[in-house]
C-alpha cells in the first residue's frame, strides 16, 4: 500500500492544478450479447469543441485496428442532461460542442474478441484492452483518469490490471498513456503473488481448472521469472511495485500474448491440464522478457507511440527478435526444457530464415517495417509474402543465436551484451536507434566484430557461418542434399487431387515450372494419387535432378508442364554425441545445463 499512497497524492495534486478531470465508468449488463455500456465525464472543459475519439492502434501492436466500428448508440449531454452539437470529421473522432464545461458520453460497445489486442465481453470474463474499450480525449492526454468497474454481483467477478487501485473497484491511470497500456481482466480468475526482494509478481489466472494447476503452473512462472532476472541482474524497477500476468486459458478466447509495461496479457484455449502447463508456458517467457527488451529498452521509432496512424519500428528484430531467441533458452536455463528439446526446437525458426527467399529483398530493418502489413494486420487481396517476407520475430531470433554464439568465440556472451544495453539505455528509459546498438556491441567485443556483424546481417541479409558457430557448441548442422524437393506447398484432397496451396518458391522446381498457388495437380508422369497419401511421399520416390511429367488443372483448363526436382534446402539440427571436451563446457554455459 505504501507504493500507493505518492501516487494517490500525485493524483490529487495534478486534478487540482488542472481543475481538470476526467472519470469512466464501465457496466456489463448484457454481458451475454457481449455489450459493455460505457460512460466518460470531462469537467472542467476549457476549449468550445472537445474532440474525442476511439483509438486505431493499440501498444505493443504496429498495425491499424479499427476499433471504432464497434461503437454505437453514441450520446453527448452537458452538466444538466442537454444534447449536445455533435460532428463526425472521420469514422474514429466525435467533435462535441455547446457544453457547459461539463460533457458526459456515453455509448455501447460490443466486444467478442479476447487476445492481446481486442476485447471480449461474456458472461465468463470482461477482458478489456484499453484502446479497443474506451473513447479519449487527444487533447487531455496529460490529465489523471479515474474508472470505475461497475462488476455484476452476480457473476463473482473482480478486477485484475496494472493500474493502481484508489478503492474498491476505482482504479486510476497517471495520465492517457499509461491507461491505454493497462489492460484489464474481470472474471473469477485465481490469484497467485511471489515477492523479488521488494517487489511483487503476480498470476492473475482465468481458466476452468483447479487451483492446484494454478499452483504447478506459478512454480514454473517463478523459474522464468528469476532465470531472466539473471540475464540483467535486476528487475526492472515496475511502477507501484507490482508486475501482473493476465492469463486466460478458456475456450473462448484467441490464442494471443502481449507485452505491456507492468503486464502482460496471455490468451490461450489450451487449458493447463490438456497441454497448456507445457504449451502455455513458452508464451509467459516472451512477454516477460519484453519488461526490459521493448517496454524499457525502448525504440526511438516506438517514442511516443502514436494512437492514431500504424507504428513502423526498423528494430523490432531486435526488440522482438531477441526476445524470441531468449524465450526457449530461458525455458531450457530454467530447467523446463531439456537441452536436447531445445537444439530441436531451433530448426524450424532455422530453416524458415536461412530458405527464405526474402533476404533477396529486405534486410532485417526492413523486414521490420512490414509490422504494419503483418502483425495481426487485416487485408483481402492477395500477397506474395511467402517469397517476399520473414518474420522479424524469427529472423531476429536466428541473428540473436549468431550474435551470441559469435561472441562466446571470443568468450562473451549475449547476456553481458544485453545487460550494457540495459544499462545505457533501459535503466534510465532513454529510447535508442539501430545505430545506438551498433556502437554498444563495438564497445562491448570491438569495433571490427561489431561492424562486421551490423554490415553483414543487419544491414545487409548475408547468412552467418552457423556450421563454426554450432560445432563451437558441440552441435551438427547437416543439409540432406540427396533427398529431391519439389519447391511448393501441396496437399492431397480425398479425392486425389493434389493442390498448390500456398505461392511456389521464387527459383524452385514448381516455379521455374510455372506452377502456381491453386493449380491441381492430377498426376505426376501419368500416374495419380491413392487416397491418404502424401505429396512429399510420392515426390521421395524420385532421385534429385530427376525430370517429371505434371499433369494439372487451372482454372478448369488441362495443362501439362515439367519439373526438374532440386535438392533439398532443409536443415538438420543435432546435438553432437562425440562433441569433445571443450565444446561440452561452452554448450554448459550458454545453455547454463548441468
């Protein structure tokens, strides 16, 4: 409590300077068609028009959202209940004019979507993202908020959020940006809390299971809790004292996770006792890395994040690229995974990256800046990403493998590299660039390591030589250049037609062919498909360079064309069982196993 009571008195201090104030006020009665209604108060308006509107981005997500189509039943009155003069510029601003200084909104908003970035509203849970709930007003972005959540008696709900609790179900933001970050859920959930020295770590969990789950799973949240602890060698200092992870793993919901700066929302059907306690787990690693890396250690790019257009960051390769390569090595440090499990899980992220012909086209800078195309974007037209793109995600967590087994050649290590970034920039939050990155790394292992590691694979999309860097671990790297590959995406329907699913790889067998997306392929050198069989299966038959006869429609028209088969791309990935002494140690200490 005692972290509180500053900020109460802030709060207090601040609303009487401004003699400003703005208060919301949250009702779920027809929960069960997934209506909230909602009311907001502005006192104390100074300017004729106050203009206000429902945000089209949401933190920690890069593209447009346009949360406003979920509005209705809009109304605006002054202090003695007059309707007030109400314009729409655009679909997502209301400007109100003809107030008495008093203007109280109210409106209906309907919400079926749980995840990291919408809202859902049902009789199990009210799960609230901030931007996707409630109107703002742009120009009060600076004055306290108050909300008040008005919880049906009848469904045993209460409140879990990041924001500081005035009393009983008021809560408080110190200004717009900090309540648009504070996502909220209202349910049965079960709470768990853990102190780290002087702070607080809490599991609020919403999910149809047993509280001794809850129980097993907390023991698991702690060891990723103090396992990347140690990566920086402190917690972050979080506001009030408390970090919160939201997690709902009901069937409901969309599987979803995202960062914010004192919590962090987790969404999954999986419950923990059919699958999630492992499944679920990998996520709760992610987003609490981003605690420093992305909510602290903060791109320049994301500063201020802006509520009205698309966010495009060039570092998210590092802010959630790294995040990503951390988020199995903590499990594996941790001791959830095994070693073992975690050299197996890198080779699809692997393979992924280092097939791809998108590093013909963008470097990791600018595979960042498609954010605003890809993630959780929404578009109905066609795209050639599939040739064209790699996920930041990925791509950032394969360079983040490179970087760090590259330094422990040198005996360094991606820990300590983290750590000077964390000091220079995420302890005193001031934002960095790519080019702030890149002079840390020459401070940390030298100039030459730092620029040839930026120009190669930063700046430009070269492949590092991860044969040297996995044998330096003890691990084997092996292409299997005898076993042929057709080069596209295809599956056999029931009835034995085989079909393009997705765009054929650029310079691969079926396109040099012509093949496209959606062509079915009715026989390869006059012979068909048997039911249950697979593409890949029938395509191992043959020897690589072999030429075949594909028969296939499109667009109802028979068409014949030939393919020469290639070798295979892919990547195998293996722990080595003769990997010598030195080689035992340094996988010991970068995977820090016994």
């Amino acid at each position: 409590m005692k972290n509180l009571i500053p900020f109460i008195i802030l709060f207090t201090f601040f609303a009487s300077i401004h003699s400003q104030s703005i208060s919301y006020e949250i009702s779920f009665e027809n929960a069960v068609h997934h209506e909230a209604e909602i009311d907001i108060l502005f006192s104390g308006i100074k300017n004729d028009t106050l203009s206000v509107r429902m945000s089209r981005t949401s933190p920690g997500r890069y593209a447009l959202h346009e949360f406003a189509k979920n509005v209705y039943g809009f109304k605006a009155t002054d202090s003695n209940g007059n309707k007030l003069k109400v314009i729409r510029p655009n679909n997502h601003e209301w400007q109100i004019s003809g107030h008495d200084g008093t203007i109280s909104i109210s409106y209906i908003l309907f919400a079926n979507r749980a995840d990291g970035t919408y809202s859902q509203v049902d009789e199990t849970h009210a799960h609230l993202n901030i931007p996707a709930t409630f109107m703002y007003a742009p120009s009060l972005s600076e004055i306290p908020i108050e909300v008040n959540f008005n919880l049906r008696k009848d469904l045993n709900w209460k409140v879990a959020t990041q924001l500081p609790l005035i009393s009983g179900t008021t809560y408080a933001a110190p200004n717009l940006h900090y309540f648009m970050d504070s996502p909220t859920e209202i349910s049965g959930f079960m709470l768990r809390e853990y102190k780290v020295g002087s702070q607080n770590v809490r599991l609020a969990l919403h999910h149809n299971g047993t509280e001794q789950e809850v129980d097993t799973y907390f023991e698991k949240v702690k060891k990723i809790v103090l396992t990347q602890k140690e990566v920086y060698n402190e917690l972050p200092n979080f506001d009030y004292g408390t970090y919160t992870f939201l997690a709902c793993y009901i069937p409901n919901v969309s599987g979803d996770g995202m960062e914010h700066r004192n919590s962090t929302v987790l969404t999954s059907t999986r419950s923990l006792a059919k699958g999630g306690m492992e499944r679920n787990i990998g996520t709760i690693s992610h987003e609490f890395f981003h605690a420093w890396n992305v909510e602290r250690i903060r791109p320049q790019s994301l500063e201020p994040f802006d509520f009205e257009k698309a966010n495009m960051s060039g570092e998210l390769w590092f802010a959630e690229g790294f995040t990503s390569y951390y988020t199995n090595l903590i499990l594996c440090r941790a001791g959830l995974i095994s070693p073992q499990t975690y050299v197996e899980r890198l080779v699809g992220g692997f393979n992924y990256v280092w097939n791809s012909t998108g590093r013909n086209f963008f470097n990791p800078i600018e595979m960042s800046y498609q954010a605003p195309f890809v993630d959780a974007a929404r578009s109905v037209d066609p795209v050639n990403r599939d040739n064209t793109f790699i996920s930041y995600y990925s791509y950032g967590s394969v360079l983040g493998l490179a970087l760090d087994l590259s330094l422990r050649q040198k005996d360094l290590n991606l820990d300590d590299y983290m750590k000077l970034v964390w000091d220079t920039f995420g302890k005193n939050e001031k934002p960095y660039t790519i080019n702030d990155l890149h002079d840390i790394l020459n401070k940390y292992a030298g100039k030459s390591f730092g620029d040839f590691f930026f120009n190669s694979f930063i700046y430009n999309s070269e492949m590092p030589d991860f044969n040297s860097l996995f044998s330096s671990v003890g691990i084997v790297l092996k292409q299997n250049t005898h076993m042929p590959y057709f080069g596209a995406s295809v599956g056999i329907s029931e009835d034995g037609k085989a079909i393009i699913q997705r765009n054929t790889k650029i310079n691969g067998a079926a396109y040099n062919a012509g093949l496209e997306k959606g062509d079915v392929i009715t026989s390869i050198n006059g012979n068909g498909f048997g039911q249950g069989q697979k593409f890949d299966d029938a395509i191992q038959q043959f020897e690589v360079g072999d030429t075949l006869t594909i028969d296939f429609m499109r667009y109802g028209v028979e068409k014949t064309t030939t393919v020469i088969l290639d070798s295979s791309p892919r990547y195998t990935i293996t722990i080595n069982e003769e990997a010598s002494k030195e080689e035992l140690l340094k996988r010991k200490a970068w995977l820090k196993s016994e």
